[in-house]
C-alpha cells in the first residue's frame, strides 16, 4: 500500500538531499496505472536502473506493486509505448520531520513544466495528521487532474 500526500510544490526545499537521480516514465496502461521506470544516479553514479510498478486508482491511499526490471526488458516494455517519449523527471529526496520528502521537477526541458512534492507515510492516520508548511504550496492529493498519468495522457497520447 502507497501512502502519501502531494502539493504542487514551486521552489526545491532548502534541505540536505538524500538522493538526486533522473527518471524516465512511461506508461503502458492508464486503466490500471501500468508504468516502466529507468534512474539514474546523479549524486553517486551509480549503475541505472530499471522498475514495473502497477497502481491501483485512489488519492491518499493506492494498492502498489513494485517490480525491478533488467535493462533488456525496460527496453523492450518502452519500445511498447510506440516511440512515445518518456516524462523526464529531475528528482530529489530529503528527510522531513520522521518522512520522505520527495521533490520533481517534471519535463524540465519542455513548456509543459512543472514541479511538485510528495510525503510518504506509514498510515492514512499518519498522512491525515500531517500538518504541512506553507511553503509546500497548494495541496493536490485529491486532485484528479494532478496525477502523473493524466499528465502522460495530455502531453503524450493527446498533445
């Protein structure tokens, strides 16, 4: 089970970062959320890698299967999206009072760029409870319309 809130988050946190790496996403399913996923390590160099993960529809809380992949079958999954290209995502990860801050920047190179947060936690009660600061921005968890594969459908399948 994935838990996490998000907020359309404008500026990086001032932080020590955790994790730095660079993603590649791509969808194979809208309805379920089947996506493919290629980091890469920019704080460390570490060798890439490669994940399918399934999602089930929801807000706070989603069913979530994570499963890694080898170069060889991220490349034939991605050659199953049609030549579509991947959402580019500049992504960080940071320590928040006890949780995992994450920060996008997503596409950072096209029009369509934007930026966003997201809070994992352990528990709904936990997430419920959270009480955020101000400059994490306007909250999105409940938003339909933020969601990464609405993005994919907008700026990939339909733009």
């Amino acid at each position: 089970m994935e838990i996490e809130r998000k907020w359309h988050m404008e500026q990086e946190p001032a932080l020590p970062v955790r994790t730095h790496t660079r993603m590649a996403q791509s969808y194979l399913s809208l309805i379920p959320e089947v996506r493919i996923r290629k980091y890469e390590d920019l704080m460390h160099g570490a060798p890439d890698t490669y994940e399918l993960t399934l999602k089930s529809e929801g807000t706070i809380a989603r069913e979530e299967i994570n499963k890694p992949l080898t170069a060889e079958e991220y490349e034939i999954l991605l050659r199953m999206t049609n030549g579509l290209p991947p959402i580019v995502k500049d992504h960080r990860s940071y320590d928040y009072q006890g949780h995992l801050l994450e920060f996008s920047i997503v596409d950072p190179e096209l029009p369509s760029r934007f930026t966003y947060a997201e809070v994992e936690f352990s528990s709904i009660e936990e997430a419920k409870a959270f009480a955020a600061p101000d400059w994490f921005g306007r909250e999105t968890t409940e938003e339909q319309g933020f969601r990464m594969k609405g993005y994919w459908k907008k700026t990939r399948l339909e733009g």
